[in-house]
C-alpha cells in the first residue's frame, strides 16, 4: 500500500503519516524514495491503540455510592415499586363515620 492508501485506510491525513514514517512508529518499507506499507502489517500495529470501552456499571455504581451515604436506597426503590404498583395505603377522602345511602340518615346515622 502507498502513503495515500494507507492515510485514506486510516483516516489520518498524509502529513500525519509522513511525520510517523519519519519518527519510525509505523512500519514500513522504503523502496528508493518510495515509501509502502503492507496492510498484514498495518493492522497489528492499530490495535496497540485499541481502547476498551468503560464499565458503566462500575462507574455508575462508584458515583452512587458517594452520593447515597446515609441514604436507604433499598426503602426508595421499595416504595417507588409500590407506588407504581398502587400497593400504598391512600385513605378515600372524607369522613369515614359516613354511611353512603339514599341520604336520608337520622342524627345517629341509622336510617
């Protein structure tokens, strides 16, 4: 492969690469004044600068637990299920004493 193959297969402009060839941190062939590169030889050399991607989870979980000192987490999200599952205690508005009817009640609320 030539200078403009191996930029264009890289997406590194030709003057980045010409710097690399000249400091020796790619390999490559001079042939002349002519400078090549083989692609079997390319593709070792780009995984060294292969990154791995983080664990969200553990960096979620470091972030937490700096924020949640002192903080049930467990009652939170207990609640917040029942909540969703309408399993908490919401009392019916009014006064409880009331007997529902044809509104026809005596004082002492028999009919």
């Amino acid at each position: 492969m030539n200078i403009k193959e191996v930029s264009e297969y890289l997406g590194i402009k030709k003057s980045s690469l010409y710097s690399r060839v000249e400091k020796k941190e790619i390999p490559h062939y001079k042939i002349g004044r002519l400078i090549r590169f083989k692609k079997s030889e390319i593709d070792p050399w780009m995984e060294k600068f292969k990154s791995e991607p983080p664990d969200l989870h553990a960096e979620a979980r470091r972030i937490l637990k700096g924020v949640t000192k002192g903080i049930d987490i467990d009652a939170i999200v207990n609640k917040s299920i029942a909540e969703v599952k309408g399993l908490n205690y919401t009392p019916s508005p009014g006064r409880s004493d009331r007997i529902k009817g044809l509104g026809k009640e005596v004082e002492d609320g028999t009919i």
